[in-house]
C-alpha cells in the first residue's frame, strides 16, 4: 500500500470522548488545584485515548492485511465488495493486483454510509481507475444473477451489514449467495453477533463456510469467515 490513511482511526467519536475528558480532567486539577484524584483520572482516559487509536491504526491495518493477503486472485474474476466505506478491504485488494490484470472489480456504499474518504483513497493507491463504485441499498442489488467469482463485505461505519435486524442480515445473505457463481467465494469481516447469524443462513443455502482464526480479532469483537458457493450439480 502507498497512502491508505494508515493513521486513521475507524472509531473517532470514542476517541474524542476520552480525550475531552482527559482535558476537563486535567484542567480542573490544574485551575482548582484539586487533590491528585482528577489529575489520575486525567492521565487514565489520555491512556485510553492513546490505547483505542493503537488498536483502530496500527493492529486494525495489520488484521486487514492479513485478511486480504489470504484471498486468493484469479485472471478474469469479477469481484464485489459490499458496504465499502472507505476502501478498506477492496482497495487493498485491487493493489495487489499487476497493471495489465483483467480482473473487474465493482464496489457498493450501501445506502446509510457516510463515509467519503473511498474516492481519496483509491486515487492515493492509484487504483481508482479499476474500480467501479456505486451508491446501492446492499439487501437488494440490481446485478445479474451468479455475476461475481468473489464477494467481499466488511462492517464499515453505518454499514448495513452492522444491522442485528434479522430481516436485513437475511436479506444480505440471500443477495450475496444470488449474486455468487458456483464455486465463488465470499469473504465475510463482521461483529460476533452477526457473523453466527449470518453463516447459519449461508449453510442453511447448503454453503460451505470457513472461520479464520487470526491474531487481534478478540479484540475487536469481529469474526471473519469465508462462504464457498455450492457447485450446481
């Protein structure tokens, strides 16, 4: 990766909480001259501030990247990746991918994201040009049945795929098993909670699905699993 905003956090409105608080804190102890109680107080949330930008930059990233390393790139693949947000997961995939690939890559911000950073991204990565981006409702897509060798979905901000609604989970799993070719792969970044939901329903469609067991998941509560597409016999 070149420039991915490797430095910024995924979970700011936590972060500024702390270090607001840090700074009442401190301030209170500084100008009323206060016993020690708030500056401790002051100096555990600056800690906690310091601890969740750690685990949102740096281990994030590197669970990311060894996520996207382990999918596996065919020539002539098409590739969706749902709920995109900024980019995480497919513009990292598409720097993988050699100058004269022919593989077709298409993205979806679903309908409640917010996050604009996906276009600064791409073009820092000089990747925008192999990627088609569209602004869809992810629980119903308007591509043609069994289009995509590879599906990918991560829980971004005010994604969708966030949603405990069961009728929103069940509605993303069936558009993800319409949308894959017998055989094709989806790969699945998503809250414990529903991760289980979801792969109850992909084995339910008679899917094969896969749990990876990689470093720093606990802490992020996320599960990441992948989804193989029964073979039409």
């Amino acid at each position: 990766m070149k420039k991915f905003n490797v430095y910024k956090s995924n979970n700011k409105f936590v972060e500024r909480i702390f270090l607001a608080s840090a700074i009442i804190l401190f301030a209170t102890y500084f100008f009323s001259k206060a016993n020690s109680t708030f500056l401790c107080f002051s100096i555990i949330f600056l800690s906690l501030t310091l601890l969740s930008w750690l685990r949102n930059c740096f281990l994030r990233n590197r669970l990311f990247k060894e996520f996207i390393d382990s999918i596996e790139l065919f020539d002539n693949s098409k590739i969706l990746d749902l709920g995109s947000g900024n980019g995480d997961v497919i513009i990292r995939l598409a720097s993988r991918l050699t100058m004269f690939s022919n593989v077709s890559i298409f993205a979806v911000e679903d309908i409640y994201q917010t996050d604009n950073d996906f276009m600064y991204n791409a073009l820092n990565n000089r990747v925008r040009y192999r990627i088609e981006l569209s602004h869809k409702d992810i629980r119903k897509l308007d591509y043609d049945e069994e289009s995509f060798d590879i599906i990918t979905a991560s829980n971004n901000e005010n994604s969708l795929l966030n949603s405990h609604k069961k009728s929103d989970y069940k509605s993303i799993c069936k558009e993800i098993n319409r949308l894959l070719k017998p055989g094709g792969i989806a790969y699945i970044f998503n809250n414990k909670y529903t991760s289980k939901k979801m792969a109850n329903e992909f084995i339910n469609q008679d899917n094969k699905v896969f749990f990876y067991d990689y470093k720093f998941q606990p802490l992020y509560g996320v599960k990441i699993f992948s989804v193989e597409k029964k073979n039409s016999e």
